[in-house]
C-alpha cells in the first residue's frame, strides 16, 4: 500500500532533508478541523443564523429617453425600467403615478416599458412615477425607483386644407376645412372656436371635428364675411388664429336665395355654335316662373363652384325646384361626381329637378355613374344631329298627369355634336324619342324618373341639350309643362 504521507528530496531554503509526515499527524489535523466547525456551528446558533437564509428584495431603476430630466417634455411620454434581485430573478413591477400611493393605486406589469398618454390640467404640470420590481418569492422592492417628471404643454395648431377656399360668393351655406395637431397629442384638441366677421365673439364646437357648415341660422346673412377659428387644448392653451378668406383686406359675399327656382349654368360655352344656353334658360324662367311671383336664382358653378362637396350639397338644399345644364361631360367630371351624391339627397328632401347633360364617347364604361337617374342604360351614339331633326314627344305622360297640356314636338335649331341615347329605367315616363329614319327603334333621350322612396315624379333627365331644341321656337311650352303641371 502506498503511504499517503509526501516526501522531498531536499529543502530548498536549508538544504536538508524533511522527516517523513507520520500518519497520525493526520488524525489529529482532522480532529482539529471538525472542533473548529462545531465550535463556528455553535456560535452561529448562538446568534440566530440558521441554514435558511432570509429572501432578499430586488432593486429596481428607471430610464427616460432624455438624459436631462429636469427638462420639460411632452405630454406622451415613454418610461424604461429594469430590476436585479441578488438572491432569484424579478418576475413584474408594480408602478403607481400617485404621490403617495395605497395598496390599490399600485398597477402590475411584466413589461420593461410603456409609454403614458400623461394628462394636462394645466399649462405646467410635474408627474410622479414610481415603480417596484418584485421577485421570484413575491417579494416586492420596499424603497420604489421614482421619478418626477415635469409636463410642459405645447399650444395646438391649425391651418386650412387644400379643399377649404370656398369662393368669392355663396348662398347662405358655407363650408370651412381645416387640420390641426398638437405635440402633446391630437387627442389633447378639446374644441375649436370660430368666430364671424370679427374676433371679439367666440363660439365652441368640439375638437374632434375638422371642417364646419353654417347656414343663415347661424348668422350667415346676406352681405360681406370673414370666418375665424382657433384650436384650444385640454390645458386650455389656444392656437393661432386663421382667418377665410385668408388676405384680410379681403371678405366673401353672401347672397340669400330669390325663391324656390335655382338654375344651375354647368355650361363651359356661352355662343352661337351652342345655342347661347345661359341667355335661353334666363329667357326662359323670366317668361314662366317671374309671372307667377316667383323668383330664381342663377348659380354659375363653372365660376363658383366650391371645394367642399358638402357646402355644394348643402347648397342646392336650400331650393325646391332646380333647372341644371351642363355640356359634354365624362364620368370623372368634378361636378357630375357631386351630382351623384348630391341630387339624391336633394330629391329625397322633396326637391324636384331637370338635368340636361351629353355624355362623351366611351362614358359608363366602368361601374354605373348614372345610377342615381332614370337612367338604366346607354345605347347608340350620335356624332352629331342636324338641324331640322324631329324630337318626338310621347303620350305617356297624360297617362299619369291628365291636367297637363300635351307635349309639343321639338325641332333641332343648331347642329347637336355627340350625344348617346338612353333607355329609362321601369316605372319612367319616356318624354321625347329622336326621330331616326334609319333605326329599327326611335332612340329616347329625355325622359321622367320616379323617386324610389317616395314614389314622386321628381327628375326629368335629357341626354341631348334641350337648348338647342328650339327650331320650332316652341321649348317654353315643354318647361311650362313640366315646372307648372308636373312639378307644382
């Protein structure tokens, strides 16, 4: 067997050799090693400690974005944390944003960040978060990280949309589009307030809207006017103030309406080669509807027409009984787009109305723009009808307006360059056919829609300028039937 004990050959400081380690040296160094441990076990028991050592609590620290606390910032504000625990692992946090919180102020989270939406209820405000990390035992860090984080409020902002001019003239409807925005957060926007002709009477709508429609009710009188309007912030901080028409030497005009009668001149072209529409229509309502005491108004909306479909909508509303004209269009025509959505609305409110329009080649290719007429479809293109051509008026009508006067046959005054004929959707009353001698059917191209909600006789649609009808010098006789005895 192998003697445990360790030998040297020589010393190396003395020369000499070292005696062999006895092996009952090691007996007595064990015996001494377990005294000293008993002897520490012992006092260790004499002072509490004990095997189980007690849990410790994490710390926890917090991080911002900015380096410079002291810095006022933003409203939306985005906190970082973190938390060590000596003993385990930190499994939350619990953060609070009171000063000094209870047990139920305090809001869980296993996230290391989260941005805080932080609310102004002034113009300068200091918010308090704290925040404790707890650990794998439950055990939460008794001394919270906390930190003090002072709001500054920025003043909203406001200007006007590329939409919102409106023009130099209106009825007694206008329309203002704005955006605005705040630093602290669109939603901080509580209101806005405007104010007309000067800036000495606010009135207050709500933040969340962006444009606005006043209406005679509202002190859009007959006259010149400004508009203004400012943002105001949950901290009650205002914008500037921006100002339609946006030159402050400058005012729009507002006219009241005449009457019931609003003519609408959609025409690009006031000349012979087209028959002078405006000077017929004008012509034309002076000799039928003045003598009546009524009135009307003329609306050129090739000049005047406004940004805002709304305002244009709004518009029409204000009369019962609209004349429109327009000349060659296409599906994506401005104007014929808000005729689309506009008319409806005009004729479920109990207005009633006569479109004349053409259409160019190639129009309703694609979806159905005339789905809001007595249109159900397009069939055969002219390129152009002479003078001299016959529009031939229907009997249908007496049908359902026994009182009425028969309708006179239309000759063609001037040449008619492109239009399409139409077919009339069920329960129309077709009015004109065009006489063609080399069709198996006479084309229709004007006739009267019936309202689908109320059952009304409300829309006389033409696809061929009635303008340019007059050979026989005999249209007054077809309006005097329709505005007297189909439209009374």
């Amino acid at each position: 067997m192998t003697d445990l004990t360790h030998y040297t050959s020589k010393d190396t400081r003395g020369g000499r050799l070292k005696r062999p380690l006895r092996k009952n040296y090691l007996f007595v160094l064990t015996g001494i090693s377990l005294f000293v441990v008993l002897i520490l076990a012992l006092s260790c028991e004499k002072d509490g400690i004990t095997h189980n050592m007690e849990n410790l609590p994490p710390e926890t620290s917090i991080f911002i974005e900015s380096t410079d606390t002291l810095n006022f910032t933003q409203s939306i504000q985005k906190l970082y944390w973190d938390g060590r625990d000596p003993d385990g692992f930190v499994v939350g946090f619990y953060y609070s944003w009171e000063e000094e919180p209870d047990s139920s102020d305090w809001i869980y989270t296993t996230g290391y960040s989260m941005t805080f939406p932080l609310e102004l209820t002034g113009v300068d405000t200091i918010y308090q978060f704290q925040i404790k990390a707890v650990d794998d035992m439950g055990l939460a860090d008794p001394s919270p990280a906390c930190q003090r984080i002072p709001i500054k409020n920025s003043p909203p902002s406001i200007k006007w949309t590329l939409v919102s001019l409106i023009p130099d003239t209106t009825f007694t409807v206008a329309t203002f589009i704005w955006s605005a925005s705040d630093l602290d957060g669109d939603s901080t926007i509580v209101s806005f307030e405007y104010a007309l002709e000067d800036t000495s009477t606010w009135q207050a709508v709500p933040g969340y809207l962006r444009s606005l429609t006043l209406h005679e009710s509202d002190g859009l009188t007959a006259g010149e006017h400004a508009f203004y309007i400012r943002a105001v912030d949950i901290a009650g901080a205002r914008s500037s103030v921006i100002r339609m028409p946006e030159n402050d030497a400058q005012f729009w005009y507002v006219k009241r309406p005449s009457g019931r009668y609003l003519l609408i001149d959609d025409h690009d072209s006031e000349s012979a080669t087209f028959a002078y529409p405006d000077r017929y229509y004008r012509n034309m309502m002076n000799s039928l509807i003045v003598p009546n005491g009524e009135n009307f108004d003329y609306w050129n909306i090739e000049a005047l027409f406004p940004r805002s479909t709304i305002q244009f909508e709004e518009t029409i509303k204000l009369y019962e009984r609209i004349i429109w004209y327009t000349d060659l269009v296409d599906a994506n025509d401005a104007h014929f787009i808000a005729a689309q959505v506009a008319i409806p609305k005009f004729l479920d409110g109990g207005g009633k109305i006569i479109f004349v329009a053409q259409f160019n080649t190639g129009f309703g290719s694609q979806g159905d723009p005339l789905a809001f007429s007595p249109v159900e479809s397009l069939g055969t293109y002219y390129s152009r009808i002479l003078p001299g051509g016959l529009f031939e008026a229907q009997s249908d009508l007496q049908t359902v307006f026994p009182a009425a006067p028969a309708l006179p046959e239309l000759k063609v005054s001037n040449f008619i360059f492109g239009v399409i004929a139409t077919a009339a959707k069920p329960g129309s009353i077709p009015l004109y056919h065009y006489v063609d001698a080399n069709a198996a059917e006479n084309p229709l191209f004007v006739m009267l829609g019936r309202n689908d909600n109320s059952g009304v006789y409300d829309f006389v649609f033409s696809g061929t300028p009635l303008h340019q009808l007059n050979g026989n010098n005999n249209l007054d006789e077809f309006f005097d039937v329709i505005l007297n005895y189909v439209f009374n």
